[in-house]
C-alpha cells in the first residue's frame, strides 16, 4: 500500500468502471457493508488483514482488488475507513444515490419495501405499482399502491433510476416491456424466467429457488463419501456397492491352458439416459 491520495488527475469513479472484474465488484460491495458496519463502531483506521478476515477473502486479494480504486491505505498502518467507503461508492456509483420503484405489491414485494436496510445503503424506494383492484390504493411503508397501468405518465414525476420486479413468472416480460418503454435504465427480477431486453437496459435476476437448489448440492457433496482415484489412469474410481460381491470374496478356479482362444463376448453397451430439471416454478402470491 502506498500513502492514501485521491486517484491522481481526478479520475472519477466512473472512469475505473470499465476496467473493473465482474468478481471484483462482488466483492467491493462486499467490502462496504464490513466498512460501513466498521464506521457504526467508531473505527477509524483498520489494516487489510482485519479487512479481509471480515469480509471473507484473503488479505492479498483484498489488496488486488482494491488496487482497482487507485493509490489507499498508508503502507503498516491501513486504511482510512470512512475514505475507502467514499472511494468504494463512487465506484460503485452509490455517490447520489439511487430512486427505486417496485412493482408487485404481493407477500414479496410487501417484505420488500418494508425492508429498512436499502436506505442506509443508498437506495429509497420511491413508488409501488400493482394491477390488482383489491391492494391499489393501500400504503405499505408509507408509500401508497399505485396502478401499473399508469406507470408511463407517473414515471418522469418519481424520476427512478431502478425498478425491482416482485411479480409472477407470466407477467414478468410484460411488465420488462412496459418499464423499458418508459425509458428504466436498470431492472432488478425475482422472477424465475429471463427477461428480454435491449442492450443498453441492464437487467439482472435473482432466482431463490435455483440458489437453494445450490445450497441443496453443496450440502450433497459435502456429505458424499470421498472416491478413490483409480492407480494410474488420473480419473475418479466408480464407487463400489456396500453389498459383498462373489466375485471380490471368493477366488476364481484357475482357467486349464486351452490351445485356441476363447471367444469374448462383445461389451455391453450402457443404456444412455437423460436428466431432467425440475420443472415447478416459484411465484409471487397477491393477497
């Protein structure tokens, strides 16, 4: 680490962007939440060992990753936590602040809307949109449900820069078209599916059911029994049924010597088969 200075020529945030690794922005988010809990307790300076350890990574990584951001930290003393967070919301371009709406006013989008920790972290959560009769017209949050059907006239007014869509898998790439349409530049989905939308709108998906399904073959692996590698032949050994064998308990009688060769059998071939994905689908339920 070098002595702390801001980038040298006043390169903002967004001129580092480009050159940022996708993992990389991953873990500066992650990196903010340590420094902004960091700055809750008081601290001041904290090392990049004690960085890392609490955010998971390893120290050297760390100091990669954040060498992105230009010249930080002060070589045997750390970083100056309330600099490095600026320095990682200018980044991450949080600096001003973004203006949310959500659309859905069901279980999912109630949870979220009512959640307090988006507006500490940059995000206020402006308007909530919905085409059921029954919610329109209710305040959760203090935000009052609106018709979705008004949300091209009602847009300039909230001024969002991200929308978050809390709605059924079959309404999903409408309600996409219709955001898109009144010129939304970032689309949050808990829908299942994949959304279809120009280049320039960036949309990005977060499927729970798929990210339990990986927690399910984690914890399958990890209680799976350790295979053996065959001698010689660098691959993974088949496992050996629990169940005894004739062939690998008793010896087998020795074969005469014959004067012509025997006849092998020809091999037999494995019966190909085909997996397939589970085909249920979550959705979001509207009171």
């Amino acid at each position: 680490m070098t002595e702390q200075h801001e980038t040298p020529g006043g390169v903002s945030g967004k001129a580092l962007q480009r050159d940022i690794p996708q993992a990389t922005v991953t873990r500066l988010a992650t990196y903010l939440r340590v420094l902004a809990g960091l700055a809750d307790e008081g601290v001041v300076i904290v090392s990049s060992e004690e960085l890392a350890v609490a955010a998971g990574v390893n120290s050297a990584k760390l100091r990669k990753d954040l060498s992105f951001l230009g010249p930080n930290g002060v070589r045997g003393v750390g970083y100056d936590v309330a600099k490095l967070r600026t320095r990682i919301e200018d980044v991450l371009g949080l600096s001003q602040g973004h203006r949310v709406v959500l659309i859905g006013a069901g279980n999912l989008g109630r949870a979220l809307v009512g959640y307090g920790g988006f507006g500490v972290r940059g995000f206020t959560v402006v308007g909530i949109f919905d085409n059921d009769p029954a919610v329109i017209g209710h305040s959760y949050a203090g935000l009052v449900v609106r018709d979705i059907d008004l949300i091209a006239d009602q847009i300039p007014a909230l001024a969002p820069t991200i929308a978050v869509l809390a709605v059924p898998d079959e309404a999903a790439q409408d309600v996409c078209d219709h955001l898109v349409a009144a010129g939304l530049p970032s689309i949050l989905s808990f829908a299942p599916c994949e959304l279809r939308a120009p280049a320039h709108v960036e949309v990005r998906r977060v499927d729970l059911a798929m990210e339990l399904q990986m927690l399910s073959f984690d914890a399958a692996r990890n209680d799976a029994p350790a295979l053996p590698e065959a001698a010689g032949s660098g691959r993974v050994a088949r496992r050996v049924p629990p169940q005894s064998h004739p062939a690998l308990t008793h010896s087998a009688p020795v074969e005469p010597v014959r004067t012509r060769p025997q006849r092998r059998n020809a091999p037999h071939s494995a019966t190909p088969h085909s997996a397939t994905e589970p085909s249920t689908k979550g959705s979001v339920i509207t009171p």
